[in-house]
C-alpha cells in the first residue's frame, strides 16, 4: 500500500519550493519575498495563479512566458520538484514528528543556499540567521541532542572553516573561502553537531576538489587560476548527506 502522506508530503514540498524560487531570486537582489506578486522578468507581466501552480504550470506553458514567450529556466521546475523530494523523503525518514518540521527547515533553506550562492557567491546573512535559530530551537525538542551539542556544532564547524579562512587569506594571501561558508557552518553545526560539522566540511571539500579538478581537466586549463566554484553548494550537498545519514556515518567512523 502507498502510503498517502509520501504524496502529500511531495505536493506541499513544490508549493515551499515555488516560494524558495521567489527567495533565490528576490533575496540577493534585496528586493522584499512578500510582494508585489510575482511577474516576468522580461515583460513584467503579472503571472496569475493557475500559470504558478508548481512544476505543472511550467509544462503547460511549455517553459515560456505566456505574454512574451520568453524562456523561463529549467530551475524553476527543478527547484520544486526538488523541494518536493525532500520533503517527501524527511516524512519517510521521520514520519509525522517535530524532527520532519525542523528537517525540512534544514533542507528549505540549504536549497535556497545552493542556489543563490551558484547565482551570485554570496550566502545572505538572513538565511545562516534563520536557520542557526530554528537549529537552537530545534535542540530543545530533540532526544538525540542537547542545547549544548547545538552550541557546541556551531562553533566547531564555523570555528575551523575560520581557521582555514583566515590561514588562506593571510598565509596564502587567497580570498579562497567567504565568512558566509563559515556562518553557513555556524547555521549547519547546529542541526549537525560537532561530528556533522567537520564531515560537512571535509566531505564537501572532497566534492568541490573532485569538481574542480573534473573542470580545470575538461576545460585543459583554461581557467587555470581564475576559475571560482562557490563552496556552499558543495557544503549544502555534504550537509544534506549528514542529515539524512549521519546516523550511519557515525557508525561507520566510530565503529560498533
Ligand atoms: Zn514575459
């Protein structure tokens, strides 16, 4: 038997994820998330309700606008559907619970980081804020974990990846890591912990130097030296592995 909720859970997930489109485009721009209504970028026509219906309006329109017939992205769609896996996937995991609300908090935001930091290498403060207080207040309501653990993650994971920062800047003199991977660390390690924190960073610094090296082989070196991959995409990805396994990571790592 299917169970209902998987659907449910998926259709609630594409209306968040039709509002993290909103985010990712409006918040780097420092344009307000709650109005006016959404319009088309191109011909700022106003886009009514049944052409912003999640992943489906996309189809009918067959990816253009309705006014100027101008293209609208793959993301949009992707974004939601995206979204709508998560959310999905945090009620197979955690069923009806307060853990399947904070995750998928977690996860909301950690997409709209991924996205805005492809689109313009910034992580808005906002969203670390956001999401290291949800990953305080979470803490009171777990079983797993205390307040202290809480605390602790953040400053572990933002404390090293300051380290390697500040070691790049000064030592290397390379602006190679933002404070915003840092906060977004700070944002993490509370929902992650001490032990979370670190794998975000070494596995998601594994991720961005399989990449790296895949593009600067791909391109023979073209953009030796100038290409500039944004780190919190790959953070985000190693974060989302933790959430979702880290129960099984722990045991992997730690034996028993
Ligand atoms: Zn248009």
């Amino acid at each position: 038997m299917m169970d209902v909720y998987i659907i449910v859970f998926f259709i609630f997930g594409t209306i968040i994820g039709s509002f993290l489109n909103v985010v990712i485009y409006r918040l780097p721009r420092e344009k307000s998330i709650i109005s006016p209504p959404s319009s088309c970028p191109e011909c700022g026509k106003k886009i009514r309700w049944y052409e912003n219906i999640p992943i489906i309006s996309y189809i009918f329109l067959r990816g253009k606008c309705s006014s100027c017939g101008t293209r609208i992205s793959l993301r949009y769609p992707f974004v939601e559907f995206l979204t709508g896996i998560f959310s999905s996937l945090t009620y197979v995991k955690w069923g009806l619970s307060l853990d399947t609300f904070f995750c998928f908090i977690f996860l909301s935001l950690i997409i709209a980081v991924i996205f805005i930091d492809i689109d313009f290498k910034i992580i808005p403060d906002e969203i670390n804020l956001l999401g290291f207080i949800s990953g305080i207040i979470y803490s009171f309501f777990r079983t797993d974990f205390s307040i202290l653990d809480s605390i602790i993650g953040a400053f572990v994971g933002a404390g090293f990846l300051f380290l390697i920062a500040y070691f790049y800047l000064k030592v290397k003199k390379i602006e190679g890591l933002g404070f915003g991977d840092v906060k977004l660390l700070a944002f993490v390690g509370t929902y992650l912990g001490w032990f979370g924190s670190l794998f975000t960073i070494f596995f998601g610094s594994l991720l961005g130097a399989i990449v790296g090296i895949g593009y600067s082989l791909l391109s023979k070196g073209k953009y030796e030296g100038k290409l500039e991959i944004p780190f919190g995409p790959f953070l985000g990805i190693a974060a989302v592995i933790y959430l979702f396994f880290g129960e099984d990571i722990r045991r992997f790592y730690f034996g028993g």
